[in-house]
C-alpha cells in the first residue's frame, strides 16, 4: 500500500469518526424516485453549516447545486454527491499548493511558524523538521516560544529524535533574539531549512501579535526575502473561531501558510473550506493524528472525497 493511499485511508476514517456527516443517511431524506429536490438541497445546506464550512463557502456550493438542479442535472443521490464533491473542489483546488522550500545560495529557507496555544504547533515542526530530513535537506530549529520552558524541551526532544540541531535560549529570552540567532547559525552552516518556532498566542492578545511582527521584522533584517514561509498552525477542532485566528493572524503577518491539524476526533472538517474561501492562503498540510505519518501534503481531491463518502 502506498503512503499516500495510506494516508487518504486513515483520513477518510478519522474525518467525523468514520461517517461523513455531510452525506449520512442523506438517501433517506431523497423523495420517492431517490431524486434530489429543493427539501433534499435544504437539508444539505444545513449540514454544511454545522460541519463548520461556513457561510461563504456553504452559499458558493449550494448555489451550484440549484443551478444543476433547475437544468435538471441532479437526476439521482449519486449525482448529488458528485455535484457536492465538485462545489468543495472548486473551493479546494485554488489553495492547494504544495511547499516546496528552496534554499538561494547558501541561504536557508527560513519558515516562520505561528499559531495559538494548542494549536499543534510545536508538534507540528517536529513533524516538518521529519519530513524535510526524509527528503534529503538538512533541517535547523528554533526554540523561539521562550515563555514555555516545556516548548523549548519539547523542541529539543524532536531535534534529538530527527538529528536536528536546535538554536534555544534560556527561559524568557527574547524572542526575536532566538530567531536572529538561529538565522545567523543556520547561514554559517549552509542548512538547507530553518523552522522557526513562536510563542503560542490568542488572535485578539494585541501585545503579543506585535511581538510577532518584531520577530519577523528581526529575520528580514538578518535575511532579506525572509522569512519564506509563514505557516499558520490551525486546530481544525475549533470551529469558526479558526477563521477569526486565521484572518488575524494574516493581517499582522501576512500568512504564506496553513497547516490544519487535529481533523480527527471532534472535528467536522469544513473549517478548511471555510478559511480556504474567505482568506485563498495555500494549505500546505493537514494532520489527522499524533503520529508522524499523520501528518501529509494536503490534497484537495484526496480531502473532499473524505468529506463527502463514507464508504
């Protein structure tokens, strides 16, 4: 089995626990004949919003569907679901976008990861920092959240797990001085991609989203062009505060990014689509666990099939 058959398995079951919630038991709301009506599309409507899609993204593909369905084109439940999967792609392909980190010169490609606290984000440069070894490049850290002593710990214990260096400073260090620091040594070094750790922060907590903006000012100044990539960690669990998090934390930063984690459990999943539609910043990657392996490029045909068929 391939690794990316794998992974669209494990998706597919972990997404709303198994069943799409979007689809269940949606052939027993069909009237008589199994033909799609405009009961059958209200029904639909309203799963997408509670699955988190929002209302953008729900009014973007319902509006497909009544088009198909005044042509006529929606003759059975199977076209429907074909019609559903194809409102979510329209929304889905735009932001997938692969990240390809390409270092200039001896420079490193320099990735600046954000996001609140619980978010994954740690977790989820350590994964990277996996990934990015597995393909060949040589990968540095920092330890840039210097309120948590736990964070810079648990940094350093995917660093010794993957053979990565990590640049940390002593509890309650200045941030940005962490980050100047790692771009410095990773320069000398010639290592191929720095990932850049922050303190985890609230979107509304304006004094810490300053402080993000001075980190990032602190890199530029190091390294012009940097950082490459600014990737939002986001918990696909919370729901439409995600969006607020992610159109925050895009206008202090100017976001490149967006990893989606935690999708298995609690979550619905639609909050993709919802940030895909209103913000169109790439998903790079989506998690579904706490596994490395459980973390991959996002797909967006891989991601609406999960979405929408259960079987």
């Amino acid at each position: 089995m391939s690794e990316k058959k794998g992974f669209f398995q494990r998706l597919r079951q972990r997404l709303n626990q198994g069943d799409s919630f979007l689809t269940r038991d949606l052939s027993e709301l069909l009237p008589a004949g199994g033909k799609p009506d405009e009961s059958t599309l209200e029904e639909l409507e309203t799963r997408l919003l509670m699955a988190d899609v929002g209302v953008d993204a729900t009014q973007a593909i319902m509006d497909s569907l009544y088009q198909q369905l005044d042509r006529k084109a929606l003759a059975d439940g199977q076209q429907l679901m074909a019609g559903l999967e194809a409102g979510i792609r329209g929304i889905l392909d735009p932001v997938e976008q692969p990240l390809r980190p390409e270092k200039t010169g001896d420079d490193p490609f320099v990735v600046l990861v954000v996001g609140v606290n619980g978010s994954g984000k740690t977790t989820t440069i350590g994964k990277l920092a996996r990934r990015f070894r597995d393909e060949g490049r040589s990968v540095m850290l920092a330890a840039g959240d210097t309120f948590r002593a736990a964070a810079v710990e648990q940094l350093q214990t995917w660093g010794e797990r993957n053979d990565v260096p990590v640049i940390a400073h002593a509890s309650g260090a200045d941030s940005a001085a962490v980050a100047h620091d790692a771009v410095q040594s990773a320069r000398a070094r010639g290592t191929d991609v720095l990932l850049i750790d922050t303190a985890g922060r609230l979107h509304t907590q304006a004094g810490l989203m300053d402080e993000l903006r001075k980190v990032k000012r602190v890199i530029q100044r190091v390294l012009p062009g940097a950082p490459h990539e600014v990737l939002l960690v986001l918990d696909g669990s919370t729901g439409q505060n995600a969006i607020a998090q992610a159109r925050e934390f895009h206008s202090a930063v100017d976001l490149t990014g967006l990893a989606i984690t935690k999708l298995d459990g609690s979550a619905r999943g639609g909050v993709l689509l919802a940030v895909a539609r209103e913000l169109g910043v790439p998903v790079r990657f989506i998690g579904i666990g706490e596994g490395a392996e459980d973390l991959d490029v996002f797909r967006a045909e891989d991601f609406a099939r999960a979405l929408v068929r259960a079987e």
